[in-house]
C-alpha cells in the first residue's frame, strides 16, 4: 500500500486578500493546514533605500505608496521623525487637522478591510455597504489635497494647507439627473468641516447596517468564531499590535499610553476582544470605527472655534507664503532654497511610531547633517502579523485560511516596503 504523504500547494499569489503580491506555501495533510509557509517581496519598492537619494521633503510622498490604503497616517509617523530632529513646534490647529485626519483614515482603512473580508468568505454584499461611506471620505481626501490616494497633505512641520471652504459636487450627467444630484449635493454646500460634521452624524447609523448584515449572520460567524484564534501571551510574543492585539485582549494603543499630537485631549476609549479570534477582532474594528468617529466630532467641534496657523513659521522648514514669497527677496530666497537644495536636518538619530489603523507603524530615521536621510527604516505593523500566519492556520482547513488572511488586515505595500 502507497505511503501517505503531505502535499504542498501554492496559495496565491492571485488571492483577493494579498492582490497578487503573497505566495503562500501551504503543507496540507488532506484539507488541514500543517504549516504555511508566506514568500513576500513581489512587491518590494525599496522606500527605505529611495529615502537615502531624496531630501527629506521629497521623501514624503513615498510614505503614500507603503499601506495605500492609510495613506495620511504613514506620513504622520514619518513628520513627528524629521520633526523630534528638527526640534520644530507644529501648530496646535495643525495637530488637530491631523488627529482628525489620521482618525477618517482608521475608519477608511476599516471599512475597506471589513467589506473585503466578508467579501473573500462569500459575503458578496457587505462591500457595497462600506465602500459608499469611503467615497464621501475619498472625497475629503481630494477636498484638503486635491488627491484621492497619494495626498502628501502632511508636512514636517505641520499640513500643506488650511481645511478649504468648499468641498466637490456632483454634477448632472446621463446616469444622475438634476435631483438626484441635488440629493447627493445637499451635505456638500458648506465648507469641508460642514461636511465632516454631516458624516459624523449620519455614521453610526450606518454602522448599525453593517451590523445588521454581518454580526449575527451565521455564515460569517461560522467562518470566523474560533478561527485563528491568537492567545494574549502569544500575541505578545509575536509581537502584535493594532486590532490584532487587542483583539487579543489586551488594551495596548499608543494614542492612550504614548499620546502624541493633541491625543491626551480627547475622549475615546479602546475596544478589547475576549476570544482572540477573527470573530472578535472584527467586532474591534467595528467599535473602533464608532470612537474614531467620535474623535473626529470633537476636532470638528475645536477647529471651528480657533482658527490659526496650519504649518510652522520658520522658513528652513516651510516655505513662505506665495504672496510673501512674490513680493520679498528674503522669502523668495528661502522658498528657492527649500525646493532645489531641500531643509538640514541636524545630526542625530530619533524614532517616531504612531497608532496606524492596523497596528504600531514606526519611522527609525538617522540624519548625520545633511539634507537628505543617511538612513530611514520603518516599522511595519503588517510584518509581524503575517510572520505569524504559520502559527495561526496550523490545524484548520484551507477555506480558513482566507478568513485569517483577511483578519490580518493585510497590505502588501508596507510589508515589502
């Protein structure tokens, strides 16, 4: 009688979870995981190294194209490095655009990863759901930089420009006659605050959709309760952070314990899991996207009332303004300077790390001087998770996991780096 023997097979690289960019090796005995063994760096971009040749400035946009889906919160990590360095002090209004910013990118990123992770397990319609809420915040993203994706809206030193005055309408054309377009129009004739005001009323309701759709289904919780199941100890060990810890059980997140910008002013409270499975780092996320929601209530309600500076006033830093910059030799001189040769950041070495939607996102950045980094590395939250792929599909089936894949939250982008 032939011997029995495990077989491999190769998992992706074309899953919908890790978009063409993950090879999983998995080792099966029948249809149950006995190891996965994950191959990155298909998609490696090489930032840290493209970081050496740029000036710090120029270095920014590269932050977008790490986890593409959280685009602002990279680039905060990355502007609190150069800012430790330079000994900047980053206007308070400044401070509170970001919170509010990185807090509308926690609750992009968690809509996109709730909607595709039910959709990879069968769950067709909840992406519909969340992606109509994403379009109204892509569209705060083009209001306040003009880009959807790649916004390079922060600066070391603050943001690139004061919230506008009027936020993008929709236009009649031959799918949306004229009141249908009045419909979508009516939050969108005030400023940009008017309109984020308006979000944050309308989104815990819509919250309670979701819900509705997938917190009681019994598919979802067939295909996610008891699945990856992740211990508080050994989450720790593998260093987990973000939802994944928490979902864990253990309420660890830097914007309580190391708060940064003006995060020790706000009222929030942190989401814990009990079970450590997908299931429960799901429901994290939905709870997290309800208090980043309320975050947001309250810098809405701040920037109203204090108007300011959005970026820091010293020119090594910042460029001038541009009527000051047309009608003064010195500002004329310090805007040439700053775009051609780029800022001196003294010498020394500093880390900065933020709470990233997905977990600790870190910038190690080392300046010996001059006007380029001599050596940027950046933490990862997504690394650690997926080193820990193999730990958490041991002992499940195939169809698991693609739910645990989704779980992680995963992007390749800053994985590779």
């Amino acid at each position: 009688m032939a011997e029995i023997k495990n077989y491999h097979l190769n998992f992706g690289p074309q899953h919908p979870a890790a978009h063409g960019v993950l090879r999983l090796i998995l080792e099966l005995d029948g249809e149950v995981v006995v190891n996965a063994d994950p191959h990155i760096g298909l998609l490696h971009r090489g930032t840290e190294k493209l970081a050496e040749t740029r000036t710090w400035l120029q270095t920014t946009p590269y932050l977008d194209r790490l986890d593409y889906v959280s685009m602002m919160c990279n680039e905060h990590a990355y502007c609190l490095a150069v800012e430790k360095l330079l000994g900047v002090q980053v206007p308070i209004r400044a401070q509170y655009i970001r919170v509010m910013m990185d807090e509308i990118t926690r609750i992009l990123n968690h809509l996109l990863n709730i909607g595709t992770h039910a959709l990879d397990i069968g769950a067709m319609t909840m992406v519909l759901y969340t992606f109509r809420e994403r379009e109204d915040l892509m569209d705060v993203y083009e209001a306040v930089s003009g880009a959807r994706l790649h916004v390079a809206y922060y600066r070391p030193g603050g943001v690139y420009r004061d919230l506008p005055d009027a936020m993008p309408k929709y236009q009649v054309n031959r799918f949306k006659n004229e009141a249908r377009v009045k419909q979508l129009n009516a939050a969108r004739e005030g400023s940009v605050l008017d309109f984020i005001e308006d979000f944050t009323h309308r989104f815990p309701a819509l919250v309670a959709e979701y819900h509705t759709l997938l917190t009681e289904n019994r598919i979802w919780k067939q295909r996610t309760v008891g699945v990856g199941v992740v211990s508080p100890e050994s989450a720790l060990q593998l260093g987990f952070t973000g939802p994944m810890l928490r979902g864990s059980g253990i309420e660890w997140d830097l914007r309580k314990k190391q708060p940064y910008e003006v995060y020790d002013r706000m009222d929030f409270d942190i989401p814990v899991g009990v079970n450590g499975d997908c299931y429960d780092r799901y429901l994290v996320r939905m709870e997290e996207m309800l208090q980043a929601n309320r975050i947001v209530k309250q810098c809405v309600a701040w920037l109203r009332d204090n108007p300011g500076p959005v970026i820091t006033g010293d020119h090594k830093v910042a460029p001038p303004s541009r009527e000051a910059m047309k009608s003064n030799i010195e500002e004329l001189i310090h805007h040439f300077k700053l775009f051609t040769e780029g800022m001196s950041v003294p010498a020394g070495e500093v880390y900065a790390g933020i709470e990233h939607p997905k977990g600790e996102f870190g910038v190690w950045a080392v300046s010996d001087g001059a006007n380029k980094p001599y050596r940027i590395k950046l933490r990862s939250p997504g690394f650690p998770h997926l080193a820990a792929l193999t730990e958490m599909c041991k002992g499940h089936m195939i169809a698991d996991v693609t739910a645990i894949i989704g779980t992680i939250d995963l992007v390749l982008g800053d994985t590779d780096r």
